[in-house]
C-alpha cells in the first residue's frame, strides 16, 4: 500500500494549497471591491437615510407611514402582483421559442436568431416605450388590426391603461427569457429525451421528469431577473400607463423628483426592495424544494 502523498512548500514556503486560496482571493478581490463599493455600501446610506426624519431626528416614522397607508400598501401588492404576472406570462411565452431554437435549429440559423434578440439590449428603452407608444394609440397598426377582427371600434386605443403597461412589460422581459431559457434547453440531453419516450412516457411526462429537473434552475434564475426588473419599473407606467396604469416605482420617482421628502421616498424605496426580496426568496426557495423533492421521488422510483 502505497504512503499518502503530501504536498511540499514551494521553495518560498508557501505550500500549493495556501497559492490556491491567495490566488482565488485575488480574482474574487475586484468584483469583491465593486460590490461593496457600488451595492453594500448604497444600501447601507439608504438605511441610514430611511430611517432619518426631515427634521435630522432619528426614527421609524417614514417607515410607519408607508406601512400605514391606505395608498402605498394597496399599490406595492399590485405592483408585487403585476411583476409576478409579467414574469410568468414571459416564461411561458418565451420557453416554447427557446426550446425550438436549441432543439430543432441549425446552429448557425440559431447565432442569428439569438442575435436579434440581443437588439432590444443595445436600444434605448425610452424608443422602445414611445414605440408602443406608436403601436397601441388610437389607428395605430394594433389597432387598427384589433378593430379590422372586429373586437373594438377604429378608434379605441390602450394608451393610458393597465393592460398597454401591462403589455409593454411583458415584450420588454421577452429578451432576457429567450436566452436564459435557451441557455436551459441547450443542457438537456437528448438522449434523456429518447429514452423517455421509448419508456412509453407522454410529453408532460417527460417534461416532469426530464425537462423540468435540469431547467427548473434557470428557470429560477430567470424569475429573479425578471421579476426585479419588472416591479421597479417607472418610465413604461409614466409614458404609456396613465393614472390607471400607474405602479409603486411611479410613486418613488414622483417623491424624489419633488424633492420635498426624500427621506419617505427613500423609506418606499425600502420597502419595496424588501418586498421583493421576499418574493423572489419565497419562489427560489420553492423550487430548490421542489427540485430535490423530484430528485428523491425518481432516485426512489428507480429498481
């Protein structure tokens, strides 16, 4: 039985292992920097400023007043509520395209699809929104082609609704779907596939079981991104929303363009970013759960 092998000290003494942990620490050490510098530390500032009233004293009142309040309550649930419909609504528009892409496309055919869904990344939002701005007003093309299938009048228009933000959202999440979901479905196995439908398993079958295990991360992963994005959202509900299709991040740009009270503003800020946090933890959570829950029940399954 051959001796343990032990590793030497370099000729400085300083053994690989201490050169690994030293050189990891040293790629970490930039991103690291950045973050506190451009993420902790905002945060913290925010903390310090949410918790200060306008008179310099020190104190929950804006936090009480937002929590309080028969405005922004309603409208962070609606907002939580709208963002978590737009997150889902694009995955389920997005994934069916994402799959056909990976699966059944040439791959050069696939890096120019995949390149004009990187357009909308390289333009700016504000000519996307005034774009639909175009779309959606009275004998705009959408219109024009909802009135032509006789479901509204040649006047009608969806400006200055719920539904034109709503939409607006769910165009501007497609993107970032696309290529999550695309990314998910390149690392399915195709054998995986075959096997299940000799196995005489059925497409929800196999997407139970096959799909959805290997994706449900990614999917997880496109939820946050989404999802975030969404429920800031200010300019899509102040251009093309109106004062009914108005959302809770409307309310934090209107305070902090008044700049009366930014310490309240900066208290709506935070409850937001904690309600969001929340949600998104909550849905993580869930799917880790139900990943390894669906790991076990097919590791048991098995002869």
């Amino acid at each position: 039985m051959s001796a343990p092998t032990l590793e030497r000290p370099a000729a400085g003494g300083i053994s690989p292992a201490v050169r690994r942990v030293g050189g990891t620490a040293v790629l970490l050490a930039p991103g690291g920097v950045l973050l506190v510098l451009f993420a902790a530390l905002p945060v913290l500032a925010l903390l310090v400023i949410g918790f200060t009233r306008p008179d310099g004293s020190v104190g929950v009142a804006n936090f009480t007043q937002v929590l309080g309040s028969s405005t922004y309550v309603p409208l962070l649930l609606k907002t939580l509520l709208v963002a978590f419909a737009v997150t889902v609504l694009s995955i389920a528009i997005a994934w069916p395209a994402a799959w056909a892409l990976a699966r059944y496309v040439s791959p050069r055919r696939r890096s120019t699809v995949l390149g004009l869904v990187v357009i909308p990344f390289i333009t700016s939002q504000l000519l996307t929104i005034y774009g639909f701005v175009v779309l959606l007003q009275a004998g705009g093309p959408v219109m024009w082609l909802v009135s032509r299938l006789g479901l509204t009048s040649a006047q009608a228009s969806l400006m200055y609704t719920p539904t034109a933000t709503f939409v607006v959202l769910v165009v501007e999440s497609l993107p970032t779907a696309m290529l999550v979901l695309h990314s998910a479905s390149e690392q399915v196995d195709g054998n995986l596939l075959e096997a299940s439908r000799t196995l005489g398993s059925g497409r929800f079958g196999t997407f139970v079981r096959v799909v959805w295990p290997v994706c449900s991360s990614m999917v997880g992963v496109n939820f946050a991104l989404t999802f975030v994005q969404t429920v800031g959202a200010f300019a899509e509900p102040n251009i093309v929303g109106g004062p009914s299709g108005q959302m809770y991040g409307s309310t934090i740009a209107a305070q902090l363009q008044q700049g009366v009270n930014q310490q309240f503003a900066v208290a709506l800020s935070l409850v937001m970013l904690l309600a969001g946090l929340v949600v998104v933890g909550v849905v993580t959570a869930a799917l880790a759960w139900q990943r390894t829950h669906l790991s076990g029940q097919l590791k048991g399954a098995r002869p």
